[in-house]
C-alpha cells in the first residue's frame, strides 16, 4: 500500500512540478548523505524495515551526521555519542523544537508538550508539569497506589500459575501500567462511559503511521492514508472523554471525587488553572483548558506504552539469559529476604537491577529515534550547514550499537558492563539516551524508571519462568516490528511458576 501511494505520489507531483526541484541549491554544504532523487528524496531507502534500521545502515556509508531528503523535508541523522552531543548539548536551545506534524493539529494544536514548539508556552508547560506533576516529591505520594497495582498484577499473574496457564508478558504489564496511569491522572481506572484502554490504543495507532501528508503537505487535502478523518473521529471522542472527566470534577460530584484519589493529576491542573486565573502572569495564561486536555493526553499518549514495551523486552531478555536473571533473583532475595514482594524502598539497593534495566534499554530503547526534534535557526556543526527547520532525528538504537562506545561485545546482553564503566541516562558523554537529554529529555524518566523496576524485580521475585510448547529461551525472537515505541515482533508468553509458595 505505501509503495503504491509513495509511487503513484512520485507520478503526481512530478507532472506537477515538471520535475523542477531546487534541492541541489546549498547540498554541497549539507552533511553527507545518499543522493535525493527528484520529489520523494530518499524516502525510498526507508524500505521494509524498521526506519531506525535503514537509517543505521546508510549512517554506517555516510557517517554519523547524515544528510537526508524526505518528501520536500529536510533531515539529517545523528548516529554517534559525539554527534549527538553537539546537538543536544552544545546547541540545544537551537535543536529544542519539534516540527509541525498534521497530527498535532487534530491533538489540540500542540498546545501540551511531546509536539508542541519551542517556546514560551512549551516552557511554561513544561516548568509546570516538572514542578507540580512529576517532580520525585508528586511522584512519590502515589507509593500506596502503585504497590496496590503491583499486588493485582501479581496476583493475576499467580492465578494463571496454578493451572499452567501461558501468560502474555507485555498485556500482564501493560494492564498494571495503564492502571496506574489512569488512576495517577484521572483518580481512577474504569469508568463505565468509556474504555480508556481503547482510546489509548486508538492515539498510539495514529501517531504511530507514518503520515506521508508530513512530508508532501500539498497532499494534506487528497487524505489519502485516510488518517485525517480518523484523527478528526479520534479527537472527537478524546475530547469528550477529557471534558466529562474535567466537569465532573469541577461541579464537585460528590459521590465521584469519594472515589477518586483527591491529588490525581486532573485535579491538579484544575486546581492550578483556578489558582492562577486572577493572575497576568504568563504562567496563568499558559494553563488554559486546551493546555490542560493536552498535558493530560501527553501524559497517556507518553507514559504508558513506553514503559510496557520496556518491561516486555528487559523480561524477555532475563528469559533469554537464564544466567542474568539467576543473578538479579539472588540480588533481589538478599535485599528483601523473606518478604512476598519488593517494594519501592528496596529497589535503591538493587544496584544489579538498575544494571540489567540499562542495558536492557541499551539494547531495545523503545524510542529508537527519540521524538523528533527541529532546528529554530541555521546554524553550522563541524563545517556543514544545517538550515533552520531541519528534522533531526537521533538514533539512539545505533548508538547502543556503536563498538566504538560498547565495544565488540555490544550485541552481548551483559549488564556488568556497567560494573566497569560509570554511563548513566543523563551521562555527560551521550552514550544512553533511552530518554533523550537536553531541554527536551522525558520529564516522566523517573516515574519510568520506577515503573519498570517495580514490574521487572516483583515478575523475577515471585515467579520462574519457562517458555510454552518446549521453546528454548534461545529460541526467542529479539526483533521488533514497525510501530510507535519498538514493539516486539512476537509478544512474550510465558508460563510462570509461584515462587512464594
Ligand atoms: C520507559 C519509559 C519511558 C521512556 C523510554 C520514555 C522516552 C521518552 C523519549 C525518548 C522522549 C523524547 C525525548 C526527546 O525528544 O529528546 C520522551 C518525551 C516525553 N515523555 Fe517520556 N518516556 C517514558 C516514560 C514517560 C512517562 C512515565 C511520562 C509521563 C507520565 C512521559 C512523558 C513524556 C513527555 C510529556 C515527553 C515530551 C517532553 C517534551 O517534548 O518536552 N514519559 N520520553
């Protein structure tokens, strides 16, 4: 289908531009890359495989800043430790924005964080959400809902070992995350109106496909993938949902707010927006009621999936690698002794897990491209031109596989590496960046990090794990298909044996 669009697009806009293209104008001075051809660019390298693939192995030709074309947009790669520091450290501010992506249009303008530009309003949003949503002190008093959420998992899991049932891995997680997002934004995780998991997956579909009309905007009226009308149902429903959720809890429904956690983020916003409306400050007028809509489905959209898709490819890699989960289920039975389950308090003394998670997401960073990022002004970087509004894409997938920073034994899964060599997420040499670094890191990195920990030491501690219809854990298939957040081609199942009986 996309050959056919991306052919039938070559005829199109070729008859109507008569094939005049203006792209050889400042090349020589571009980074290096594979030569455009007229009107897609280098769209056509991109292929069948996941894009950070195709894009590791044409940076492996032309280096790690790369010059690409796609559609009328320009790009470039960055595939190294070096390259990216340049870009996210020495000259942040000029790389802080994030292009116009039609999407955004339908997701109430941009008006949250993930796809809004560099600015004043994404500064202010940005302040807000660090200081009055996920800051490690906000993050910390839903301690009590998150072990609830554990215990469940841990339950339903444990229901299913006694009659040897195969459990998908990533849905248990999933479940359990969804759980606790919901109930940490909304105060609670069902509603009988709506099903929050299926909007959910709904947004994670469209922002997952790669919108051609992104890269040809002249295609934006033919809608041709049909992803406008989809996002015009979409926002739709999502407003709906966010309106309801909000009025309710501004009319003060009594029996609702008994229910609910009184600190929810929702309640937060909402407090913050009444709080400032008799200031002038710009703070008060950056928290208006679309702001509140978006950094509330910025928080869906981003908190979710990342950390489910994580948890799945950090398990599946213990699974593979019977020697490293023998090791981190020792760590963890002499931290938390006898005790059912690890809590919060014990993961600061897990060192070997804090270990086994880096490298997991070394290995599978579930944002292999970061989000994108987009230059404000032209600038020069080790003698090449990088005009203003060029699509920067990083590609920390390659990174993690860089012998020059992991050495030949990158493609090992051995967390002790991280034994010999202090690098850490905000390290000051770029080497993981599974959250990115700069102005635009995740702002949820620690509620992320804590997420997973919990899931991952609690699914080790409590149950053995073996692979269905006599698979050898080297039977696993590591590889990851098309889609938002790096799914893993195959789900994981597994049938899990109670440890705790
Ligand atoms: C394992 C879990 C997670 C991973 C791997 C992850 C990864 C990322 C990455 C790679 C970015 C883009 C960085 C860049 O463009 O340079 C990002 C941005 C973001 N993440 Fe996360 N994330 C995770 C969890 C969360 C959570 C739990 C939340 C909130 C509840 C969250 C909210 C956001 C937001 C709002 C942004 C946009 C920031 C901005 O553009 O200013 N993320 N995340």
């Amino acid at each position: 289908m996309f050959s056919v669009i991306l052919s039938l697009l070559f005829i199109f806009t070729g008859i109507l531009f008569g094939w005049q293209y203006s792209i050889h104008v400042h090349r020589s001075k571009l980074p290096p890359g594979p030569k455009p051809l007229p009107i897609i660019g280098n769209l056509h390298l991109l292929g069948k495989q996941p894009t950070h693939r195709a894009l590791y192995k044409l940076s492996q030709t032309y280096g790690s800043i790369m010059s690409m074309r796609l559609g009328s947009v320009n790009a470039v790669v960055v595939s190294s430790p070096d390259a990216a520091k340049l870009f996210l450290g020495t000259h942040d501010a000029i790389f802080a924005s994030r292009p116009k992506l039609q999407v955004s249009k339908y997701l109430y303008h941009g008006k949250g964080l993930v796809l809004t530009e560099y600015g004043p309003h994404w500064r202010n949003v940005r302040k807000f959400c660090m200081i009055e949503l996920l800051s490690a002190a906000k993050v910390n008093r839903f301690a009590g809902m998150r072990r609830e959420e554990i215990g469940l998992m841990v339950e339903k899991v444990r229901v299913a070992s006694k009659v040897h049932e195969v459990v998908n891995l990533g849905e248990a997680a999933g479940d359990m995350i969804e759980g606790m997002t919901c109930r940490m934004l909304f105060g609670k995780k069902n509603d009988e109106r709506f099903v929050f998991k299926k909007i959910i997956n709904e947004i994670l579909g469209v922002l997952g496909v790669f919108n051609l009309a992104d890269y040809f905007p002249i295609l934006i009226p033919f809608d041709l993938q049909g992803l406008t009308r989809k996002l015009k149902s979409l926002s739709k429903d999502i407003d709906e949902m966010l309106e309801l959720l909000m009025k309710e809890k501004e009319e003060g429904n009594v029996s609702m707010l008994q229910r609910c956690d009184q600190t929810s983020f929702i309640d937060i916003l909402l407090s913050l927006r009444k709080e400032y409306s008799n200031t002038h400050d710009n703070l008060s007028a950056s928290i208006d009621r679309l702001t509140v809509k978006a950094v509330l489905l910025d928080m869906l959209a981003g908190g979710i999936d990342t950390s489910k898709s994580s948890i799945e490819w950090i398990l599946s890699a213990l699974i593979k690698h019977p020697r490293v989960m023998k090791r981190l289920r020792e760590e963890i039975k002499t931290v938390v002794g006898d005790k059912q389950m690890v809590e919060e308090t014990d993961l600061a003394k897990l060192s070997y897990l804090h270990m086994v998670i880096k490298e997991g997401l070394r290995l599978y960073p579930v944002g292999p491209l970061l989000v994108p990022h987009e230059s404000i002004e032209d600038i020069v970087i080790n003698g090449y031109n990088i005009p203003k509004k060029t699509l920067v894409l990083i590609n920390i997938w390659a990174i993690g596989r860089d012998p020059k920073v992991w050495s030949e034994n990158w493609p090992e899964f051995r967390p002790e590496r991280f034994l010999e060599r202090e690098i850490d997420f905000r390290g000051p040499e770029f080497q993981l960046m599974t959250f990115g670094i700069g102005r635009r890191e995740c702002p949820g990195m620690n509620l992320g990090l804590l997420n997973i920990g919990l899931a991952v030491s609690n699914l080790v501690h409590c149950f053995d794990w073996i692979l269905p219809n006599g698979m050898s854990p080297n039977d696993l298939d590591m590889n990851e298909k098309f889609g938002l957040n790096m799914p893993k081609i195959e789900p994981l199942l597994a049938i899990p044996t109670y440890r705790m009986a």
